[in-house]
C-alpha cells in the first residue's frame, strides 16, 4: 500500500496533466498538491527587493522601467541561458539549497516539474491573480492554473507564445526559382536542389529537443495522455514516427546540416554566409536571425509551416514561458504584482516584443503597433500576420507530461547518437517513451500500457 506522500504526489500530478483543454484528476488546494500553497498575500510594510532570473533579451529595459515606477518595490535581474541550457538545473539546485530567486522564468512544459519539486509559490491569493486570467490567450491561462476550473491554484503568469512557421532566405530561393514549400514532400525535394547549389536547407540540432516537439505538435504527436488516474506515455505513436522517419531521411541523405547546434556562434555564421537557408521556427525567432545574421538584412521571409496533407493548416508550437513566483519567495504580493505587470503593462510588452523577441500571451500584447507593422529586416513583410495566423492553427489538446525536463534529456541524448550515425531517431522515440515512463514511476505515478 502506498504511503500518503506518495498519494498526494499522484494526487498533485492528476492536476498537472498541462493540456491545452487542461485535464484535472484530483482537486483541492494546500500543501498536498505540491510546491507553496497560496495561504495569505499580503504586502511587506517597508521597501522589498526581489531577486529574478530570465534569458529574454532585453528584458533589463523593462526591469529598469518597473524600478522607476516602483521605488519601493525593486527587482534586480540575473540573466541566464535558456531553461534547459543550465536555467533549469540551477533553479532546481537553488530551491535545494534554499536560494532560489523570488522570480524566476519557465516555460509552460516545465512548469509541472518545478511544482512536482515544490517549487513554485500559488499566488491566487495575491491582489489582482484571479481575476487575470481574461487577459491572456485562454490556453496559456489554463495552462498556469494546470486546470479548467481554477480550484488547483495559480502557479505563474503567462509570458509568450511560440507559433512556428518557416524562415527561409527569399533570395536564395529566388535565385533557385524556389517558392515556399506548402507540404513536408516538396520541402524534401527543395533540399535537394538547395544541397545541390552547395547549401544546406535547415540544420537538425541535437541540443533543441523542445523544437523536435514542436515539429511532433504540428502533426497532432502528443506525448503524454490520460488514462484516469495514470499516465499513458505515447512518446512512440505513429504521428510521431511519421515525424521522426521524414527527418531521419533527410539526415540519411545529408541534406541538413548535423554539425550545428542551435544558438551557437556555427549556426549564426552558416545563416549569414547563406551556408543555411530555412529555419522552422517559432515567432520569437524573428529576433534570433536579426540579431545574429545581421549581414543578411532584408533577405529573410516567413511563410506558414509546411504541411503534411496539402490544404491543410497545422502549427506546431516552440516554447513560450511563464513569470513563476518560486515557493522561497518572502515576498509573494511583490513578486505577483511585479509578474502582472511585466507581461500585461503595454510598455513592457513592447519593450519584450522589441528587444526580446517575444510574441505576447496577454491578449492586448497581439495589438501591439509592432505586430501590425511591416518588419525591416524581412524585406518589409508583415511577418506577424503569419503568426497570428499559425497561433490559431495550434492544436490545443497537446498534453504535456509531469517531467518533461527528464523527457527532453532522454531526446537529446538519443538525438546526438542520431547525428553521429549510431542511432535512428525512430529508436529514439522508442528509448525516450520507456525512459519517461520509468521516469514517471520513479515519482511514484502510475503508468497504463506497460
């Protein structure tokens, strides 16, 4: 029989099934369902200073606009590499040792595993927290709230989203007489005349597994699912494999660069010299090939992703994250507040959107003058109408798993036996989907199907 720890960590885990629609096994609030529970919200009596971390660019210009506005509410800010770049791994090591920031920057698919950890600080007590939820795009909120009905807490405030479309070098395809692909077959046939002008058409990162996923979403691929009080895994399902075998083919054939890693200085060279000439990427994307291929100003465009079936509409989506209040906050009012703001205050969104790249989750950051405007840099395409319009296209039943850092590592590391020729990503999936289930039992979690 098993323990009480056990049973309100499954207990816990059955509200954090992070679909979009949001599946909810067991409710109740309190210490049992994992991280801090809400409990009081009131504000400190004299001047607090609030400790964030975050890996958005730019994001210091919106902290020093909160400081000038907020004398006696201060937050400084520690710039750190990307959640699964050595964010995450930090943040959990601080909440260990008892020094973790007030603040700190999560994506929606780790949220689960920080609060599994008890991390996380539910702040629906604090001023202004429920009633927020009709500012946002209704599944980030869902999202934070990991259920429908908003009985299991809030855990983090909705920051961006990622719809994914295609960045390609619309002069190199005009060069080629090449339009952009409208299915995944004709992307393959692009490769090849692409290889054959000497350039590769994409990269395949062993060190993104987050944009394999996306690639996974866009074909209806979720990996986790629901089967009453335990988890199923479908890490390995056939819409996955269809995914993985299509991409297996192309590093098969060498027709995508396999020694670049996404982020990294290589790549950033290889787009400027034209090397690489397509990125499936998510709208904050736009900032990344700006900022690091600055020699090619005016050449890139965005068309939407390349589909499976022709005439269909689907979008996968990379990333977006949350503001989370940590449950080592002494200052919860301050930090919620300060989290409301910095992802509903106009000016800061358009600062993020600016300098940072970011794609709003509230929804009057979607009206941003920036997002209606044409870009400069993509030859003054109004690239924002293709994501707004790949945001709709989302499927919004993907469900994400309670450990999903641990599923992401087990990708990446299958991934780079992939590229070094030991492996096929479809025995990748196959690892990856036993691994997570192991890994969900290890938790204490019941897995149906083996």
């Amino acid at each position: 029989m098993r323990d009480r720890t056990s049973l309100a960590r499954r207990c816990m885990l059955g509200g954090v099934a992070l679909t979009l629609t949001a599946v909810t096994a067991c409710g109740g609030g309190g210490d049992e369902t994992g991280g801090a529970a809400g409990g009081g919200c009131e504000p400190a009596s004299g001047k607090v200073t609030l400790d964030y971390w975050s890996w958005v660019p730019g994001m210091q210009k919106a902290v020093d606009l909160w400081n000038k506005e907020n004398p006696d509410i201060q937050v400084e800010l520690k710039t750190t590499p990307a959640g699964n770049a050595g964010t995450y791994q930090n943040l959990s090591n601080a909440l260990k040792a008892g020094k973790a920031p007030d603040l700190g920057q999560i994506e929606y698919d780790s949220l689960a595993s920080f609060r599994l950890k008890e991390g996380l600080r539910d702040i629906s007590s604090c001023a202004g927290v429920s009633e927020a939820g009709g500012k946002f795009v209704d599944w980030t909120w869902s999202q934070v709230e990991f259920g429908a009905d908003g009985k299991d807490g809030v855990w983090a405030v909705p920051q961006d989203t990622g719809p994914m479309a295609l960045f390609y070098r619309k002069d190199v395809y005009d060069k080629l007489g090449l339009k952009p692909p409208t299915t995944w077959d004709e992307y393959a046939e692009q490769a090849r005349t692409i290889k054959s002008a000497g350039k590769y058409i994409t990269h395949f990162s062993q060190t993104d597994p987050n944009w394999f996923t996306g690639l996974l979403w866009q074909n209806k691929a979720t990996m986790f699912e629901r089967d009453g009080d335990a988890w199923k895994v479908t890490v390995d399902r056939p819409e996955s494999r269809q995914v993985a075998d299509y991409w297996q083919k192309l590093i098969d054939d060498k027709l995508v660069a396999t020694d670049l890693q996404g982020f990294s200085p290589a790549l950033y060279k290889a787009w400027n010299t034209g090397e690489v000439v397509t990125w499936v990427s998510a709208a904050w994307g736009y900032s990344t090939i700006r900022d690091n291929a600055k020699s090619t100003d005016g050449k890139w465009a965005v068309a939407p992703m390349p589909q499976w079936n022709e005439g269909d509409q689907q979008a996968g989506n990379w990333g977006g994250s949350t503001t989370a209040v940590t449950s080592k906050t002494e200052h919860p009012a301050e930090a919620a507040k300060f989290a409301l703001w910095l992802n509903t205050d106009r000016e800061a969104l358009e600062l993020l959107n600016r300098e940072g790249g970011l794609y709003p989750a509230a929804k009057s950051g979607l009206e941003l003058p920036a997002l209606q405007q044409p870009v400069d840099f993509y030859g003054k395409q109004k690239i924002f109408d293709v994501f707004q319009q790949a945001s709709s296209n989302v499927d919004t039943a993907f469900t994400w798993g309670p450990t999903m850092t641990d599923t992401y590592r087990y990708l990446s590391d299958g991934t780079a036996s992939v590229v070094a020729g030991k492996s096929t990503l479809g025995d990748v999936l196959k690892e990856t989907g036993s691994q997570s289930a192991d890994s969900l039992r290890k938790q204490s979690l019941d897995v149906s199907g083996g």
